[in-house]
C-alpha cells in the first residue's frame, strides 16, 4: 500500500514557487521602471536656461526659461513654446549639436 501524499508539501512547494515568481517579475521589471522614473525626475529637476532638450514628441529646442511645472523652449527665432516639464525626455550633452 502506498501512503497518500502530504496535502501540506504540495502548498508550501506551490507558496515557494509562486513568491520566485513574483521576486522575478520585481527585479526584472518593476525595480528598473523605478530607477528610470527617478533617473528622469532628476533630470526634470536639473533642467535650466540655456540647455538644450528634446520633448518626447521629438521637438529639439533651448530652454528659454523654467517655471515650477513648465518649461519654456525656444524652437526658432522669436518662437517660444511652453510646454510641461514632464514632456521634457533628454537634455542634450552640452558638447553635441
């Protein structure tokens, strides 16, 4: 006669392999979408007159001025355009054109 398996095992091998589920799911996606938004939120807060940046619809301009939500950027001659600090996607290396 072969004894019944032990119904306790069978959760806790369950309970184990569902919790390195999720630890993967953390370390592979939600911890770098963190440290991306806060890479970007210190990027945001660093932005000042003069530098150049690209919003994220791809529009390339200077910053004309920084205001505590919005970003003024001069994209021609006498063409300014304001747009919310948050659309800001990169700052341009002072050195590249």
């Amino acid at each position: 006669m072969q004894a019944a398996p032990d119904p306790t095992a069978s959760i806790i091998s369950n309970v184990v392999l569902f919790g390195g589920i999720i630890l993967i799911f953390y370390f592979l996606m939600i911890r770098p979408q963190q440290k991306r938004m806060k890479e970007h939120k210190a990027l945001l807060a660093s932005i000042k007159q003069g530098d150049k940046v690209i919003t994220s619809s791809g529009m390339h301009g200077e910053v004309a001025s920084v205001q505590e939500n919005t970003v003024k950027i001069i994209v021609a001659d006498n063409m300014h355009i304001v747009f919310d600090k948050s659309a800001i996607s990169s700052v341009v290396p002072k050195g590249d054109s």
